[in-house]
C-alpha cells in the first residue's frame, strides 16, 4: 500500500489523472472503474482538463462500483446519473461502455449476478478508483460485510444514510435504505486500486484503512491484502497516521521512473 499525504487535493487528484492517462496510453481499451460520491470528484475534473488537452477515453469501458436501490431513472443522486453528470457527459466516454449494477430491477439478486458477469467478460477491471466512508465502508460494503463478498444488495447503516443525505437536501428519509454494490472480493479483482479521502471526519477511517487489524468492522482494512493500492490523502485525513512521517519520507524519495 502507497500512501501519499499532500495538502492540495488538485495535487492528488493530479496523480490520479496520471495514473488514468498512463493507462489509457497504454492500452486504449482499458477498463475503469469509478466511484461517486464527494472524493472523487477532483479526479474526475482532473480527466476533463487532460481530455481537453488531447487525452481519449473513445476505446475505454467503465463500471460503477454500486447504485442506490429504487431511485427513478432520472433522480439525480442516482450514481448512473451522477457519473453521467460528472464524468462521461464531459469527456468522450461513450455511455453505452459505463455499466452501474441496475437498482430498479425486477429481480435485484439476477442484476448484481449479471454484473459480476458484466465486470468478468470486460476482462475485470484495470483501475479502480475508490472512496471511504466514515464507518470504513468500501463503495457500499458497510462494517460487517464478508470481506470476500460479491456483488449484492446492501443495507446502509444509519451513519451512511446520515452522511449522504447531504445529497438529498439534508433529508434522511429521502436516502434509500437499500443499494447494490460490488463485494469487496469483487473489487479485489481490480489490478490497481487508487482511494481518496479528505478531511478530519475521514481521519478514523484512514488510520483503520492503513494500519488497523484487517476486520469485516472496518471493511476497507481488507485492501491491506492487496498487491497495488495507491492511497491519497490530503493533511486532515491522514491526521491520525501512526507512520505519517514515514509515508512522507518514502513519497519524497521515490525514485522518478516508478510511478503510481
Ligand atoms: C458513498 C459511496 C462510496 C464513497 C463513500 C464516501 O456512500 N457509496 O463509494 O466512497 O460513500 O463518500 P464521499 O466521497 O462523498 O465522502
């Protein structure tokens, strides 16, 4: 796991975009996988910039990490409609190559199955961008979750439902209680996994993320098992670091060729 403390966001969300644009340089058939929610969002103007400047996302096929259960079609918290907004509508990704698991089916279980088998046939994906909740949680895979999950229906813990109803005009109610999301065994799948947080309320997640025990409490300590995490972090997230110093010291001295 790389940890990268840094106090501009745009700085981080910077090496996120180079890691993006690498890979799309690399192979312009690349899988990507994207996050909602607040975190993100840096990156995603960061690929908007690079997309003006040249960079194509034509060839490049994408798969949200979860969806809320239930919300019409055009709601406009509906991940589908979020990414939409923020990203795809912006570049030249072209829709019908941006998956979201489908939280108005008929039969939720068969959706989420046929997600995994979306996610498979696509070959899995390249580079997984990630968010953290505050309880821990990894796109929807709130604390207890098996940290071999897949794809499924999730109920969202109160502490989600509260800090997403930011999204819904400060109304809890109006926060769906149920989502489909990847397992964390599924995003485990993804070769490269890139997290985000910002600010002091991330700050438990963060420290339990890095260096906690693994535990299905705090879901996302799981990625501790994974070959290749980038994590970014701006100062008031990884104000609770133990090995703060040494992140920074490693960072400053990496070599220039290694990338992210
Ligand atoms: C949301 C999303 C996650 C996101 C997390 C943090 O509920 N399902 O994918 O990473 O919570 O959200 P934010 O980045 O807005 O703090």
């Amino acid at each position: 796991m790389e940890v990268v403390i840094h106090s501009s966001v745009e700085q981080l969300a910077r090496l996120a975009g180079d890691a993006v644009e690498a890979l799309l340089r690399r192979d312009p058939e690349a899988v990507l996988g994207l996050a909602t929610g607040s975190s993100p969002l840096a990156v995603y103007d960061d690929l908007v910039r690079r997309h003006a400047e040249g960079l194509s996302f034509a060839r490049a096929r994408a798969f949200l990490l979860d969806e809320y259960v239930g919300l019409p079609d055009d709601h406009p918290e509906r991940y589908r409609t979020v990414i939409d907004r923020e990203l795809v509508s912006r570049v030249d990704l072209d829709p019908a190559a941006v998956r979201a698991p489908d939280g108005n089916a008929a039969d939720l279980p068969a959706a989420c199955a046929e997600y995994e088998e979306a996610i498979r046939g696509a070959g899995g994906v390249d580079l997984q961008i990630l968010g953290i909740g505050t309880d821990g949680h990894v796109a929807f895979n709130e604390p207890g979750s098996s940290l071999a999950s897949r794809t499924r229906v999730k109920t969202l813990t109160e502490q989600t439902r509260r800090d997403n109803a930011r999204f819904f005009a400060d109304d809890v109610e109006a926060v769906p209680r149920h989502v489909l999301t990847q397992g964390l065994g599924t995003i485990m799948e993804a070769r490269h996994l890139v997290l985000l947080a910002q600010g002091r309320a991330k700050a438990e997640a963060v420290h339990q993320l890095v260096e906690g025990p693994i535990s299905a409490l705090w879901p996302g300590t799981i990625l501790q098992m994974h070959p290749h995490v980038t994590v970014l972090l701006d100062e008031a997230a990884a104000s609770r670091l133990q090995l703060a110093d040494y992140y920074r010291q490693t960072y400053a001295h990496k070599p220039s060729w290694q990338g992210l």
